[in-house]
C-alpha cells in the first residue's frame, strides 16, 4: 500500500526530469504570439527564511509585491489545508502562492472567454509544502468555450496580443508559465529568477476604480478597472467567429491579487518614510532613502518653463518663467513644459519692422525667421533690391548718371568721351618684350550736377582693342597733382603718366593726354579701340574709335577722329 507521503516522493523524483526540461526551454524561443509588450520584472528579493520563498519580486515602476499568504489579500481563493489551524512552513501552508493575480471573463452568446495573467510560488511536486521544492512562474492563460472548430481568434490583452486556433471540439486552450525549476535542484538563482528573464509578466496591473484595501493593489472581490498595462491596452479582447464584428470587450478584472512589500522608491509612503516620490534618486526633494531634503536645496521640478527650483517641505517649488524671448520678430516666442523655449518661425510675408534704415517702397516681411525688408537687400546697401538701380553692387546714393536706371556702381557706361587719337605698339624685339607705348587723346564734358574733375577716388583707365587686348592702369589720388586747372598722373617709375585739364571752350569741358611706356604688350593689335575711364562715384566715362590704320606685321594700331 501506498502512503501519501511516498506518493509524493515518487511524484517529486519524475518531476525532476519535467523542471530539466523546462529549463531548456527557457534557453530557447517560446511560443509564438503576434505581438509582446510585457516589460521584464526588475528585481526579486531574499530568501524569506520564514517559507523558503522570496519576500517580494518588483516590477520595472519599482513596484513591490509580496505573497499573498491570507484571505484579506487572496480572498475566497486563498485557502490552508487545514482551515482551522495557522499557517506554518511546510505543515498547513497552501500549494499555490499568489504574489499577483489578474483574472478577466467574458461571455458573448454561448461563447464564454476566461483570461488569467500571474506571478506564483508554488511546489514542484503540485502536491504539497516541501522544503527545497518551491518554484515561482509567471503565467498568461486564455481559454475559450463554445468556438467555431477550427475558427482563427485574436485576443489583446493586457500584455500583447495573441492569434489562437480552436480545436476540433472548438475549445481554445493556450498557457504560457515560465519555467518551473525546483529551488534544491536549480538554486535560488534559476528557480525564482526565470520569472524575471522570461517572464511575460511585468509591470504590475494595479486597480483604478473602486479604490483597493490599504496595502493591497486590487480587490479580490469585486470587479475593477486596471491600469499599468506597456501595451496601452487595459482590456480583454476577442475578435473572431462567433463574435461582433471588431470584436468584444471588457474593462473589467475579478480578482486582482496583490500586497504591496514596503519598499523605499515605489511610491507609496510606508512607516519609516517621510516621503516616497516613486524613485531612489537624491536632489528632488525626497532622498534616495525616503527622507525629506533640506529645504531650499536646488531641485528639478520637470517643468522646463521654470527656472531657479528649489526644495520645499519636501515638493520642488519651480521658480521664476525662463525668458524665451529671442529678440526676432519672425518667431512665435513660448514655452513648451517639457521642452522647455521654443521659438517657432512664423509664416512667411508675416508682417514685421526690424528698425533697420532700409530705403524700400514695399513692406517688411518675415522671411525665412528673418524680418526683410521687401524684395531683400542683396548689396547690404540699405535699399532693398525692388527699389535699388544696381542690386548687386552697393550703391547707397543710387547715383545714376545718365539717367539710364541703372546705377553707375553697374553700368558699363555712365558718359562718352570725346576719343581723337589712340596709339597702341608692342615691341617687335624679344630682347625688349615689355616695351610696349599707348598713346591716347581727347575731350570729355562734365555735367553741371558733377562739379569739377577729381582725382580724390583715384583714376583708372582701361584700353581694349578689337582683338582682345584689355589693359588698365590705375593712379590712388596720393599718385596724382592737382593745381586746379590740371591734374597730372604718374606711376612710381614715371612710365604711366596721364594728364587732365579744363579747357577754356566752356565750363566742365576737359581735355586728357595718356602716354604709358614700357607696357607689357605682346599679341597681334587691330581697330576699333575703346578707351573706358573710371573716376569719382563709379563713373565709366567710354568711347571707341574705329577708323583705325594696322602695321604689317600688326604690332601697332593708329586710329583718329574723323
């Protein structure tokens, strides 16, 4: 015959094989499911010396839960071999251990839903309290009655989302445990902490509506709506055959188990702590162990719209608004709480007024988060470009001298010149390459708004001819004399000297003589010759003879009036 006790000690040996196993199998891929969100559990804590099982497992919000090892917290499920004797260790104690427990139901027609998520102690041999036999798994279990045969069913819950098949008989039946490793044969180590590394269990649901008993996270009792789910989903859904289209659902879990295990950081305040903010983190008010910090303390409210925060009585008092203001008219100036000051472009053509002096006929407008003045100012010459005669050039007095409308900083030419003679030679001679003459004469006429000829911007002039032939030389007014009926230019070496002189047929009539020597002249020349001088406010006084004579070889070009 045999007896209980060796019933079970045959039991707990073939189990043994069972918890290898299954230890293999938390190395490897578990089943497969459409999506999981489960966020591991953080921590489990010591050995309760007391039972042999951990006193508490936590979850990722630094929730703690210990076994629920009375009728308080299991409520009616919860229940001793010996209901009229206490609870000891191994003697009357009970073969499941609950630390969490959340139970859903649902019934549509004749179809009937029951969905379990858990964390639980229990024994090996799935019999009886014994000493080194205890493990702890997490469960996710889905069960439905009434099905279509062979009908496809996608259930959300809590902790992601399954698709499951009905069998012949149209019965789902789908459990998920992490793997059951007895703690004599594993340790402490893999038989309590494969719930934390392959667990689907995690965070903690925890009851919203009605509020739980003190030190408990749900009412066994009643029916209550959840909230601590990763996914967002604090329902149980079912979509398939049998069901409304979109599926159905419920809000509602009965029984939702758990103790809270006092434990600094979970954001509960427990006898010891003066304060519990939900962390273990120094300079927010509350320490890393639970006590206020000093008042007036530098602290982080998470409002990035105050600035200056500091302690009080233990909450941290945000100071004075942070001055978002960036000083652009074309940004929208505020401040976002969490992201602290943002300064956001405003549309473009946004009316605006930088106050800067930018002559413009059109409005100012926002463009781009800069405030510009219509048409823009490409120069930097304070007149926008809508209204500026040479856009490209800085012009500030817009002087146009021929009245053309385009500025003289941009028009090739401003005025004429009166051109009688131009002379060009190179050298023939190798030995003498830079020996090269110009020789050039003629009038030019002054008009009344101009005032007399100046040497004060400096004096350039150019000489082209008709085959590419570009020459300028250039005088600073420290190079040129003025006596006030002349002006007399010369290079440092004497080799580039241009006259200018008013002539006595009438005012602003002037008259220039240019002779350069030993100029570097070495292509072929020939007519027509343009002659191009530069002086005063961007000025281009030009002319152009083409009744020229040419050389044979053409090394020089003579051209004249006719």
């Amino acid at each position: 015959m045999h007896t209980r006790k060796s019933i079970v000690r045959s039991t707990f040996h073939a189990l043994i094989c069972t918890a290898v196993l299954s230890a293999v199998w938390a190395g490897s891929t578990p089943p497969a499911h459409a999506l999981d969100c489960s966020v591991p559990l953080k921590a489990v804590g010591p050995i309760d010396p007391a039972n042999g099982f951990p006193l508490y497992y936590q979850d990722s919000t630094r929730l703690a839960l210990r076994p629920c090892l009375d009728a308080v917290c299991g409520g009616a499920g919860f229940v001793l071999p010996d209901p009229n004797l206490p609870l000891s260790f191994p003697g009357n104690f009970p073969v499941a251990v609950v630390y969490w427990r959340a139970i859903s139901k649902m019934t549509v027609g004749t179809i009937s839903v029951v969905y379990v998520s858990a964390l639980e102690g229990s024994f090996a041999n799935g019999v009886q309290a014994l000493p080194g036999d205890q493990v702890v798994f997490s469960r996710i279990r889905i069960r439905i009655f009434g099905a279509t045969p062979g009908g496809t069913y996608t259930v959300t819950h809590p902790y992601g989302v399954e698709v499951l098949t009905a069998d012949g008989f149209g019965t789902v039946n789908f459990t998920q445990d992490s793997p059951r490793i007895p703690v004599g044969l594993g340790g402490p180590a893999l038989a309590f902490g494969t719930a934390l590394s392959v667990g689907r269990v995690g965070p903690f649901l925890r009851a919203v509506a009605p509020v739980p008993p003190p030190g408990l996270i749900g009412n066994p009792a009643a029916n209550q709506t959840v909230t601590g789910s990763p996914c967002g989903t604090n329902i149980l859904r079912v979509e398939g055959p049998g069901f409304p289209v979109g599926g159905q659902q419920t809000d509602q879990f009965k029984p939702l188990v758990g103790r809270r295990h006092p434990i600094c950081g979970d954001g509960f305040l427990d006898a010891g702590e003066q304060c519990d903010d939900g962390n273990v983190l120094d300079g927010d008010c509350c320490s890393s162990t639970c006590q206020l910090e000093p008042n007036g303390i530098p602290c982080q409210d998470g409002d990035a719209c105050t600035t200056g925060d500091t302690c009080s009585a233990g909450t941290c008092i945000g100071g004075p608004p942070p001055n978002c203001d960036d000083g652009n008219q074309c940004t929208a100036d505020s401040c976002d709480h969490a992201l602290g000051c943002q300064n956001l472009a405003q549309p473009n053509d946004t009316p605006c007024d930088d106050g800067q002096p930018v002559i413009c006929s059109l409005p100012y407008t926002c463009q781009e988060d800069l405030c510009t003045a219509g048409g823009g100012d490409m120069d930097g010459d304070q007149v926008c470009n809508d209204d500026d005669n040479c856009p490209s050039v800085a012009n500030t007095n817009q002087a146009d001298l021929d009245g053309d409308g385009v500025g003289n900083a941009c028009d090739p030419v401003d005025a004429t010149i009166a051109l009688g003679e131009a002379r060009i030679q190179h050298s023939s001679e190798p030995a003498q390459p830079n020996d090269g003459r110009i020789i050039l004469k003629g009038t030019f006429q002054m008009g009344p708004s101009e005032g007399p000829f100046s040497d004060a911007a400096g004096i350039s002039v150019r000489v082209q001819d008709g085959l590419g032939l570009d020459y300028t030389v250039s005088w600073s007014p420290g190079r040129c004399a003025d006596s006030g009926t002349r002006i007399r230019c010369r290079s440092g070496s004497g080799w580039l000297r241009g006259t200018f002189w008013q002539r006595p047929s009438g005012p602003g009539q002037y008259g220039f003589h240019i002779a350069l020597s030993r100029v570097d002249l070495h292509d072929m020349l020939q007519g027509p010759v343009t002659v191009d001088i530069m002086h005063g406010d961007s000025i281009d006084r030009v002319g152009t003879l083409d009744a020229c004579g040419r050389s044979t070889p053409a090394v020089k070009v003579r051209c004249r009036a006719r």
